[in-house]
C-alpha cells in the first residue's frame, strides 16, 4: 500500500510538472530563456 501512494505521488508531481513546462512554453518564456542565454554567450566571449 506505501508503495502505490508513492507511485501515485510521483506521477501527480510528473503531471504537475509537465503542465508547469508547457505552460510557460505557451507562455512565451521558452524564447526569453534563450535570448538570455545567447546574451550572456556573447558577453563572456566579447562579441558582444
């Protein structure tokens, strides 16, 4: 019985997990981590 109250907690937390992912992709957020990210590559090898 443990066992199974684990097993269906961590698959809520996967579903959770993956809706919270998804939901910032939709949101636009994908985008801005990478624009970020190209920015601070840029800077610390001074092309920027």
């Amino acid at each position: 019985m443990e066992g199974k109250k684990l097993n269906c907690l961590r698959l809520a937390l996967l579903v959770l997990a993956l809706g919270l992912i998804l939901a910032g992709v939709l949101n636009g957020g994908l985008r801005d981590v990478l624009a970020k990210a190209a920015n601070i590559c840029t800077e610390c090898i001074g092309l920027g």
